[in-house]
C-alpha cells in the first residue's frame, strides 16, 4: 500500500462558490479566485454577521444556497488563520 498524494481540496474550488467559516458568527461567502499561503480571496462576496437580524449561520446558508448570493464585497481577502472550515456552497445540505 503506496501513500498517494491528493491534489489541494482547495485549489479544486477555484471558480466555485464558496462558504468560508471562520468559526465566529461571520460568515464569508463568494466566488474562490485565489489560494495563497496566507489568505483566501473571494469576488462577488458577501461577508454577513449572523448576529445581525434573526438568521442563524445554518439558515442563513440555506437561504443563500436557494436564493443566491448577496453581494456586499466586489472582492474580499480572508486570512487563513481565521478560517475553521471550508466548503462549496452547491455541498451544503439543506432540509
């Protein structure tokens, strides 16, 4: 059994949307354009506190996966460190 190397899951995502949580009630969510050591960078974003109104964060996304994203950022840049999970929005699983 050989050790095979996966290509970076996030470099995949280039040109997707994406939910980017940063394990805090902000939530980003946008198209991925770059992945660099340091940050991620989002065009088309929107950065939504989930304090703000009645939304949770799993609500809030279900929202956008059937209404599409609302955009408050042309262009966003994330820093890595404060990212605790990372998905395709098309992957979130809604009821």
């Amino acid at each position: 059994g050989g050790w095979t190397r996966m290509s970076d899951p996030l470099t995949e995502m280039l040109n997707d949307d994406v939910v980017l949580d940063t394990g805090t009630p902000i939530v980003y969510v946008g198209k991925l354009m770059a992945v660099t050591d340091h940050a991620f960078v989002l065009d088309g974003a929107d950065m939504h506190d989930c304090r703000d109104g009645h939304a949770k964060k799993e609500h809030y996304l279900a929202e956008v996966s059937r209404d599409g994203v609302t955009v408050n950022r042309r262009r966003v840049v994330v820093m890595r460190q404060v990212v605790i999970s990372f998905s395709r929005l098309r992957d979130i699983v809604v009821d």
